[in-house]
C-alpha cells in the first residue's frame, strides 16, 4: 500500500474519510490520565513504604501513651498494624503505682474508632500477684484511673491469676483458665471511689496446685480493700463472699450468705452428698500473732466464726425432743486454721439448738475432698427441763403434758451433760453422738 500523501486537513476542516473526527485529542487525554494515575500509584507508594518504615515506632509510643494515661505501664512487644486494627503480641504489663503485680498477654487486639481505642480483646492473659503489695495498692490505683481504664471496653479470655508470698515460691492461690468480663463501676457520692468490679467466668480454683472448684469469681475494689465472691456473676449477690483487707494486718471478712450446704461445700472442695441443709454465717480470720506478712500461705491464721445451719440438730436420744425443738443449730467459735490448711482447731466453742446450750473444744480435720470433725462439748441443763422432756417422749397427750409440768414444779438443781461428737462433713446426719450425764436433781418441798 502506498502511503498517502495528503497534507492533514486544515482546523476546522472535516477529517478524510476513513479518519475519526477528535481521535488525536482523544489520545492525548488518554496519554495525560495514564501519566496522572502513574503518578498517584506512585505518591500512594511512597505513602505506604513511609508508613512501614515510620508508623511503628510513633504507633507504638502512642500505644504506650495510652496505656499509660489509663494507669497501665505497657511494653506491647510485637505491633502489627491495620486498617481498622492494632494487634499485639507477646506484650507486658504492670499497673503504676502497685508493687507485686505484673502481668503478660500472648494476644491482643486494639480496635480502632478513627484513630482511638474503641475495644480490647485478649489472649492467655495471665496476671502474678505478690504477697500483699498488690492488694495495698490496688485501691488507690483504682480511685484514679479506674473510671477511665473501665470506659475502655475489655475482653479477655485464658486467662489465669496467680497469688504467692514471694518472687521465686510457688503459687499459694490461683483462678485459670476463666474468661474476663469487666464491668463499669457503681454509681459513687461525689468525691467518693467508684467501685472497679469485673468477673471471671468458669475459673478453676487452685490451692497449692490443686483444683478444689470451678466457679464463677466476682471482684471488685473498695477504698480500703479488696472483695471477691464465688459462685456468682457480682460480688453481693454471691454465696460466698469475702473482703480481702491488706492493713493494719492482712485478714479476710468471710461471709456466707444462706446458702445450700451442697453448694458452699462444692466451692471449698469437699462433698457432703445429697443434702437439704441450709448454711450462713461469718469468718473474721487474721494471721496468727507472730506469723510473718510475707509468707501468709505458711502462716497460721485464726479468728472467730459464726455459723448457722438450718435443716440439722444434733443426734440426741428422744428424751431431748422437748429441749431440741426446732431444726436448727448455731455454732459459735474461735477457730486456728493450720500452716499446712489441713487442720482447724476450735476453741470456746458455743452450740445452741433449741434451749440446749453447751460449750467446749473441737478441730475439724481435712481428709481429701471430704472433712472429719470432733467435738467434745459440755453443759448443764436444769432437772426440771430434762424431766419434762422426758415425761412427753414417753407418755402422750395430756397426760404427757401433765407429767411434764408436775415435773417442772417439783424437780430443782441441774443435770451436767458431756457429749462427745464424731462427724464426716458428707454425713453430719449420720453423726455419732456419746452422751453422759451426771445427776445433781432435788425435789422442791
């Protein structure tokens, strides 16, 4: 073919036939977009590589700032950035101000609201308590950051709590394998702390390495103290409750609100079978006097108790019946809890039912998920009482009655009762009883 030889077509003249009207402009167009977009997938890289190489470094002191403006002292370990999220990994922690507490996560995510914190969630989350600096500081950490480190929405499962007396021991007491559910403080006076809380769901409970339990375990930090609840989703509403308090001495207020037996003997590892007892009562235990504050998992610890059992009275012969009236018992005490937590030793113990009262000493002694107990138990019960019991255990109706009240009349001077008792916790119904009495009774004229 024989190139053309016509001069191209003067402007505003039409195009030759077979030649698009405008196609060298359209070229053009195409040319300078093709440049544009060459130059902006350029920028958008130069952008991208200066975010690798420089945002680390800046994110990670943001991170820091942050965690510190909520009262945690973090080290985040590795960052990876992205568009909506920040994820961490092998990261440290401890809380500013709080000595004997550190922490590490093996993952975490930051989700992001624009360029702020709007959600954590973490993994293997696993928290070191010791001895009592933790739970002195932790009340004043919470008055000052708690409010905003509990706005921060968190989430945390695997996780694990450990308390030992000193760097190096063993862990005494340990919560894992729970999942974390923090909760927003109760509404305060003004001027006054509000309450940092949170719950542990489904942890397994270890002491000395041992699993005694699997429960729920509620927390929430006071102005002075710590409390935890087992058994439920808050502290108050848990059946076993007690306020952790770090000063003048570390000591623990235990409270047992009314309660199936079978239930607070689960959360304390020990099975006393099929029962319809209801428990309730306080332990107030400190440690012993001359037990060291540094080793409070070897040290002796004693106090007072009170229980009340609803459901139980004690073996008794059916002469008595009419002084054990009522199903229920009340056992006062001053309790020894041993170094080794195998053995309580009971002094000045006090147990009412129905109008008899005796006093005198006991232990009860830990054997594997079950308990033995001892009791040798003493008092006096005036004559007349006795023998108007026995008078209706055996004669029926008003003739019984009338016995009973000529009995009452006629008889003075007491009868001194010793009753010795041997006892599983899994059986207390089936408790043996040896009773003794000595008669000191004169007939009134």
């Amino acid at each position: 073919m024989v190139p053309s030889s016509r001069p191209p077509p003067a402007p505003g003249a039409e195009a030759p036939p077979g030649e698009p009207q405008g196609g060298g402009a359209r070229r053009g167009k195409r040319h300078r977009r093709a440049v544009i977009a060459a130059l902006l997938v350029a920028v958008v890289g130069v952008a991208a590589a200066a975010v690798l190489v420089l945002a680390p470094p800046a994110i990670r002191r943001e991170i820091i700032a942050e965690a510190r403006a909520r009262g945690i002292a973090l080290d985040p370990g590795e960052v990876e950035l992205g568009l909506r999220a920040i994820r961490l990994r092998g990261a440290r922690f401890s809380l500013l101000g709080v000595r004997g507490l550190s922490g590490t996560l093996a993952r975490a995510t930051i989700e992001l609201r624009g360029l702020s914190p709007a959600r954590i969630a973490a993994e293997r989350v696993e928290l070191a308590l010791v001895g009592t600096d933790a739970l002195e500081g932790l009340p004043a950490w919470a008055a000052r950051y708690g409010a905003r480190a509990a706005a921060l929405p968190l989430a945390a499962g695997s996780v694990r709590v450990g308390f030992r007396d000193r760097d190096g021991a063993p862990d005494a007491f340990a919560l894992e394998g729970a999942s974390l559910q923090r909760g927003a403080g109760a509404a305060a006076p003004p001027g006054a702390l509000r309450p940092e809380r949170g719950v542990l769901r489904q942890a397994r409970v270890l002491v000395a390495d041992k699993e005694i339990a699997r429960t729920d375990v509620a927390w929430s930090i006071g102005a002075a103290s710590v409390s935890v609840g087992l058994g439920g989703e808050e502290v108050a509403t848990a059946p076993l409750r007690a306020e952790l308090r770090p000063r003048p001495s570390p000591g623990a207020a235990i409270e047992i609100a009314p309660t199936p037996l079978t239930s607070v003997a689960a959360l304390l590892g020990v099975d006393v079978g099929a029962s319809r007892m209801i428990v309730s009562g306080t332990l107030d235990l400190r440690l012993a006097d001359g037990a060291a504050r540094t080793a409070l998992s070897e040290a002796p610890i004693e106090g007072p108790i009170a229980l009340t059992v609803k459901g139980f009275t004690l073996p008794h012969p059916r002469e008595l019946d009419g002084l054990l009236f009522g199903d229920t018992t009340v056992l006062k005490a001053d309790a020894h809890l041993s170094a080794d937590r195998q053995r309580v030793a009971l002094s000045r113990v006090e147990v009412a039912a129905g109008a008899l009262k005796l006093g005198g000493t006991g232990t009860i002694q830990r054997d594997g998920a079950d308990a033995s107990i001892a009791m040798d138990l003493s008092g006096s019960i005036p004559c007349s009482l006795l023998a108007g019991s026995a008078a209706q255990a055996h004669l029926a109706g008003v003739v019984g009655l009338l016995a009973g009240d000529l009995a009452r009349r006629t008889l003075a001077g007491t009868v001194a009762v010793r009753l010795r008792v041997d006892a599983r916790a899994s059986r207390l119904t089936a408790a043996r009883v040896d009773p003794s009495a000595i008669l000191r009774c004169k007939v009134r004229f």
